[in-house]
C-alpha cells in the first residue's frame, strides 16, 4: 500500500519527551526562559479581544509578522548580542555585549527580503525543494544539523557530507572544492550543531566568494544570538545567499513554531511558491500575533541570551576542572566527553538522575554529550549528576 517514495524516508528523531516522570530537558536546545510577558499578553489579547479570529484563516502571508521581523533585524544589526571579543579572541565563548560597528547590517531590511513560515524546519524543507536537485550532490559538513539529510531522503537530493578538520571546525576548503566539482550548493549551520562553533562572517564571505555563483548557498543561523556573527550583512554582497533563523532558541518560542529566512526577493518569492503549492497557512495567528510581539521586545531577549552565555560559561568551565573535554560554545549548548567515560553510559547515569542530555549514535561523536543550557538551577543539579561521572 505504501509509495516508493516512502522508502526513502528516514525520519529526524528529536530529542526523546517522555511523558513517564518528570525530567529537566536539556536535550532539544529549548531556551529554558519563557517568552517575554508582552508575548503572553499579546497572545492573551489577541484570543480575547479578537475570537473570531480564531474561526477564520490568519493571513497567509504574515505581513505584519514579516514586518516586524524586517524591523528588529534592522534595529539590532542582525543579531541580539555578540561575544565580547577583548582579550584578542577571534571568535569563541565568552560574555555576550553589544553588537558592534561590523555587525550592521549595511542597507535596510525589507518585508520582501523575509519569508517566515511555520519553525525554521518547515522553512528549510521548502527551501531543499526551492533550489536543491536530484542531479547534483548537496555539499554538507558531515556532523551537521541531522534534519538535513532527512530532507535529503524526502527531496531524493544525494548528499555529499564533507567529513570535519581534526578541531571540530568546517572543512571549507574542501566543502568548496566538492561544490565546484559538481557546481553544487552548500549548506551548513553556522554556529554548527552539535559542535558549537562557528565561522566567522570573513569566513563565510570567502567561503561564498569561492562558491558556485547560480547556486544558492545556505546558513542555518538557528543559534547566532549566542555568540555567533550573522551573515545576514553579507546579502549586500552576494545574490545567492539565504540565512535562515528560527525564534525557537534565542527567542524562547519553541512551542509556536517560527522561523523565517532573510535573501533576496526572488529567492523569497520561489519559496512563497513552495508554500502556496503546499501550505497556504502555515503560521497560525496566535504564532502571528507572538512573534510580532517578541520582534518588538528584542531587549528581554538579549538579557535571556546573556543569561544563558553565563552558565554555559561556568558549566563549561566545571566541566573542564573535572577533566572533560569540552568545544567552545558560540550557542546554547555544550559539546563534550571525557577520556574513559563511555557516551551511553554517561547519558543513561545522567537520565537516572532525572536530567535528559542529547547524545547521538552516529560514528564519530558516540563518547560526545551535547547538553543544552539551561537555569542555574538545572545546572546546579546537573553538575551533581555529572559529579561522579
Ligand atoms: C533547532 C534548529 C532548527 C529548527 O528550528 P525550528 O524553528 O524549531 O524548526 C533548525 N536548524 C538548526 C541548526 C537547529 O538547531
């Protein structure tokens, strides 16, 4: 009964939610912060001044969303906060300050640069059928956000997964070398998951100088509120580029499922296509109504980011006391493992103690937890259990 197209599916298999005792969740890099309360109020308001919006379609297009969107990225320069770079650090952990001079985004914004749909999953799903094809290999880092090949599978796009350099980073040079053999596009997250780190925005911009011209080039900047440098500056430079966000990480909007990406607005359109062929609706006007509230409240978000930069900061540094290995973190979770301790056995003595933590069975990073941050109280406990470890 079943297509042909269903054996190529291999489902993403998020971080578990058990239903069966009650576990601190540091394993899907939620914020552990709730939205601002003029999101809870915008909401509120709007279900109850507005019911019978409840009973008719919301707009399809989320004009307002995409203008408030448009709005905080130019008030901000692209990005809520960034790593305090003194001290002569080129990029890596640390305190959040600021956005600096460089980080500015060099022209204005606008609605018809923003696509925003329903989280950034379903954003990325329209984009692997916006510009990727079966008759090219999309290059890849080969330790990358897992929903990827998924849609790979989904899409019957064949991958090329690009293996990481010895400290973790991107291979760009080889990245760059497989997408000019076969005039591919490339995407990756940048900061990366699940090793934390980033390439800076220089980076990239040679990276994409270097790139295949007439195929669009991907950043997944789901974590760049916690340290990274947005490439959302670079779309001055380069027609191909599309940057795509979420509001589940930094924004503490996982549950109302946003995300958008920013690029040109041929790009916009073609996904705008993708969309009205298969989803005309896919943001619901309460999601609407809480993400125009939050675009418009970016400060108490940029406090919850520097929140968490500071006991992603003091964790990582307990950790590396008790002898763990431990990547800098430019996001809101932890990449490590420590020499004689098996990655199973860590997360299942870690579970016992009521805390999920991620750790995935993929060749390569076995003996590697990737833990999210979370309150300072849901560190203190986690500390206890990872005490013994
Ligand atoms: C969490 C995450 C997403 C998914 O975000 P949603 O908007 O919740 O769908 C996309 N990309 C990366 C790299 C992520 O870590």
């Amino acid at each position: 009964m079943l297509s042909n197209r269903m054996k190529n599916l291999h489902p993403y298999v998020p971080g578990e939610q058990p239903k069966d005792r009650l576990y601190i969740k540091l394993n899907a890099n939620e914020n552990p912060y709730p939205p601002s309360p003029k999101v809870i109020k915008a909401v509120a308001q709007a279900a109850k001044k507005h019911p019978e919006k409840l009973g008719l379609y919301p707009d399809p297009d989320s004009a307002e969303l995409r203008e408030a969107i448009a709005d905080m990225l130019n008030k901000s320069g692209g990005v809520l906060c960034r790593a305090n770079l003194e001290g002569g650090k080129k990029n890596g952990s640390g305190a959040l300050v600021s956005p600096c001079e460089a980080d500015k985004i060099p022209f204005v914004v606008t609605p018809d640069m923003i696509y925003a749909g329903n989280g950034s999953d379903e954003v990325l799903s329209f984009v692997f059928y916006a510009f990727f094809d079966s008759d090219r290999k999309l290059v890849l880092p080969e330790h990358t956000y897992s929903f990827y090949p998924v849609y790979g599978g989904f899409y019957d796009i064949p991958l090329e997964k690009i293996p990481l350099k010895s400290d973790w980073t991107l291979d760009t040079e080889k990245m760059l070398e497989s997408a000019n053999k076969e005039n591919s596009s490339i995407i990756f997250a940048n900061p990366n998951a699940p090793t934390s780190l980033g390439l800076t925005r220089d980076e990239v911009r040679n990276m994409i100088k270097k790139a295949p011209k007439d195929r669009v080039f991907v950043v997944d900047e789901a974590y760049v509120d916690f340290g990274g440098e947005s490439c959302i500056p670079l779309l001055a430079e380069f027609q191909n580029l599309v940057i795509v966000r979420t509001t589940s990480k930094s924004l503490c909007g996982a549950g109302q499922r946003l995300g958008y990406l920013v690029a040109n607005k041929e790009l916009v359109e073609a996904v705008t296509t993708v969309k009205n062929s298969l989803n005309h609706f896919p943001i619901d006007f309460l999601a609407q109504q809480a993400g125009i509230a939050a675009c418009y409240d970016a400060g108490y978000y940029v406090r919850a980011a520097q929140d968490v930069a500071f006991e992603r900061d003091e964790f990582i540094d307990f950790l590396r006391g008790k002898g763990w290995f431990v990547l800098d973190s430019q996001t809101n979770f932890i990449f490590c493992k420590k020499d004689g301790v098996n990655g199973l056995e860590a997360y299942k003595k870690i579970k016992s103690d009521g805390i999920l933590v991620r750790r995935f069975d993929t060749k390569g990073i076995e003996e590697y937890l990737r833990i999210t941050v979370g309150t300072h109280e849901q560190m203190l406990s986690l500390r206890k259990a990872m005490e013994e470890l």
